[in-house]
C-alpha cells in the first residue's frame, strides 16, 4: 500500500540509529541525535523551507530527475495564489498559463527539466509558428516560459544555467519571421457604431455610449457602481475597482462629463453597490415588460403546467454585471442584424456592410478625438496613461495636420 501523503514533514524517532528524521519530497532526511537541539534546529529549518516550498512532495534540491511537467505543475500552484486582484479574484494570467503548457506538454512534459534548453525552447516556437500564432503572442507565450524555469530556479528545482541558456534565445522581429502579424487596432468610425446602436440592448447601447465619452476600458465601463464615483463636483469621479495597472500602484481616476452622467442616471441601480449596467436587471425588465404588453390573459391551466415543468435551481442564470467578453459578444450579435437588415433592404443588389468591431476601439476613437482637439497630453490624461508613448498606440496621429502642413511648405 502506497505510503499516504503527509503535508507537513513529522519529526520522527528511527530507534535502530536513536536519530530523528522526517519524510521530505519521496525521501527520509536524517536530522541528527533524537531530540538533540542539533535535530530541532534543522527540523525547523526544513519546516522555514517547506513553507516556501511550491513543491513539497516534488524532487528536492539538486534531483536531477524532475521533470517539465513536474516544475509546470508547480508553477500553476503557485500561480494559481500569485496571480491575484486585490479582492482576491482571480486575473486572466492563469488560463494564459494554461494555454501554453499545451503545447509544453506535448512536446516535453516528460523531458528532465535540465535537457529543456534554447534548442528546446526554439522548437516549441517554431510549433507555435506553424500553427499560425501571431509574432506578438509567440512572443508572449515564449516568455511565459522562461518565466516558469525563472521561478523554477528561484525555488531550487533547476540550476541557474537552465535559465541562463533559455534567455539567450532572442525573440521574434518584425520582418524577419513567417510567423503572421496582426493589424494595429484601429478607431472605430462613428458611423459604424451609430449603424450598430439601434440594435443593441437599452444597456449595452449606453455602455457604448459611455465608454465612446469617457475613453474608459471595456472592464471599467463594466464596473460602474454609484459607490466608486464621487459626484460632488459637475464634473464625476469614477475609480474602478479592478484595473489594468493596480498591481502597479498607479492611481486610475476617470472623468464623466454632463452627457455620460445622463446616460448613467437612466440605469442607476436602487442599491449604490448595484452596478449599473446588470444583465440581470436586463433580464428582469425584459419579463416585466413583457407580461405588461401581453394581450391574452394566462390560462390557469397553462400556468399551472409552466410550474410544474419549470425547472427548480435554472442551470446559469443572467450575470449581476456584463464581463468584457458578454459585452462583445452583444457588440458583435448587433453588427450582425445590422448588416442583415442592410442585405434585406439591398433586395438582390449589393450593399456596404457594417465591420464587425470590439468596445477596444471606442477607447481608441475617443483617445484620438481628444488629441484632435486637445493635444496629446490630454489625450494621456483621459486614457489613463503614465507615459506619452503608450498613448501614441492609442491615440492615432491627426493625418489632416500634417497633410495642411504640407499643402503650404512642402
């Protein structure tokens, strides 16, 4: 029978030698003399160690026998603690994580984790390549990698070395790879959102609108709550909760003027911890109006059977509020009856389609409406941006400008 798995180490008697020890990591580890302060002393400093440890029942320090698949395993457990909002949440790093280890897996999991070298690391690239991955996310994941075997050696599972031969492997440039790159993300153009609106909920049509004024994320416009905006001045605060620099400690406060404040008043929740934006409220607005525009009366009998085939705990029900996926999702579903109402009013004759886009594009419009009109400071300013280069990427450069500036010295 397999020996049961202790997750603390238990300091022991072998009474054959009259010296402690304790079952560490697959192995016994003598400590000394039984109940000698020599045998406390590294009893407790294996038990300092221990609770560090990622890995308590992995190999010990210098095995040269673990595995990638072992030091993977370690690493989502310690990723599954590290990778964390401030409220405890969860953040979308693990699922990345666990996307590239398919491949790892598939390709070394069973490798010592020593051979794993540049060579290696350069043939999962090259997998990545032919699966069509973009430049950028190849990049991405290659570093999720050298980022498992940094923190493998941190924690003593693979020598210094290891690391030090997987950076030596140079990431992908632009021009000089087959691997595919992606088209920047552009604004979108206010004439394909105003042709998506009228196809939107009540809800994620004002969504739209208030991030398109506010140049918010599509995850903060998703948060909105009475609670986190101050209101005292005509101009309203709002500081999210969860943003995308928090864990770097930068502040994120973000200005609603007059025109998203009146959207916003048409969804505020009862409750200020309420968010206004619910597809739950959605949900329940969608049954009530329709029961009060219903022209038939309910037949008892038909009423009476509803309950009894209904269904007690629902499956999934509607969302207390919208995720950024939901709310793509809604962008996306519009976009398409947009443009099958065009093709229905075309007849057999061709017509323009609406382009499909996402909510990331409204903060790009508004961050280059506001460098338009007011410069690029300001632009940074609404976005959100500690450094004027990272709002260059969102905020796209005034075109017209340049051309008047050619038109009268060029």
């Amino acid at each position: 029978m397999a020996r049961p798995k202790n997750s603390v180490p238990t300091y022991r008697l072998h009474k054959p030698s009259n010296t402690a020890r304790c079952w560490v990591a697959g192995k016994w580890v003598t400590l000394g003399k039984y109940n000698s302060p020599e045998s406390r002393a590294e009893y407790a400093r294996i038990l300092a160690e221990h609770a560090v440890a990622p890995c308590p029942t992995g190999p010990v320090k210098g095995h040269p026998d673990v595995t990638v698949n072992e030091v993977l395993l370690g690493f989502l457990r310690h990723a599954d603690a590290h990778y964390r909002r401030a409220d405890g949440t969860p953040t979308n790093e693990v699922p990345q994580y666990k996307q590239t280890f398919r491949l790892v897996r598939e390709l070394y999991g069973h490798t010592p984790a020593r051979e794993f070298g540049p060579l290696a690391l350069k043939a999962l690239r090259q997998k990545m390549i032919d699966a069509g991955w973009s430049r950028k996310l190849i990049n991405q994941r290659v570093g999720r990698v050298r980022r498992v075997f940094k923190w493998a050696v941190e924690n003593e599972l693979v020598d210094v070395s290891v690391l030090q031969a997987l950076a030596a492997v140079q990431g992908l440039q632009e021009g000089r790879t087959a691997a595919k790159e992606m088209a920047p993300v552009e604004p979108v153009a206010e004439e394909h959102v105003v042709a998506t609106l009228p196809f939107l909920r009540p809800a994620v049509r004002a969504m739209v609108q208030v991030q398109l004024l506010t140049g918010m994320r599509p995850g903060e416009v998703s948060q909105l709550r009475p609670r986190d905006i101050d209101a005292a001045n005509p101009v309203w605060q709002f500081r999210p909760v969860q943003y995308k620099t928090r864990h770097r400690g930068k502040e994120r406060v973000v200005a609603i003027g007059p025109r998203a404040q009146r959207l916003l008043s048409e969804f505020a929740p009862a409750d200020r911890s309420g968010y206004y934006f619910s597809p739950r409220r959605v949900v329940e607005q969608f049954h009530a109006e329709r029961a009060a525009n219903r022209k038939t009366p309910r037949a008892s009998a038909l009423v009476k059977r509803n309950a009894t085939q209904r269904k007690v705990v629902p499956v999934r029900g509607p969302a207390e509020k919208y995720t950024v996926t939901s709310y793509d999702r809604a962008i996306r579903r519009a976009v398409v009856k947009a443009n099958a109402r065009r093709e229905r009013l075309a007849g057999m004759g061709n017509f323009d389609p609406v382009p499909h886009w996402h909510p990331n594009q409204l903060r790009h419009a508004q961050g280059t409406r506001v460098r338009h009109q007011f410069g690029l400071e300001a632009a940074q300013v609404v976005l959100g941006h500690a450094r004027a280069d990272v709002t260059e990427v969102y905020a796209e450069r005034d075109v017209a400008r340049a051309a008047r500036v050619a038109a009268e010295i060029g």
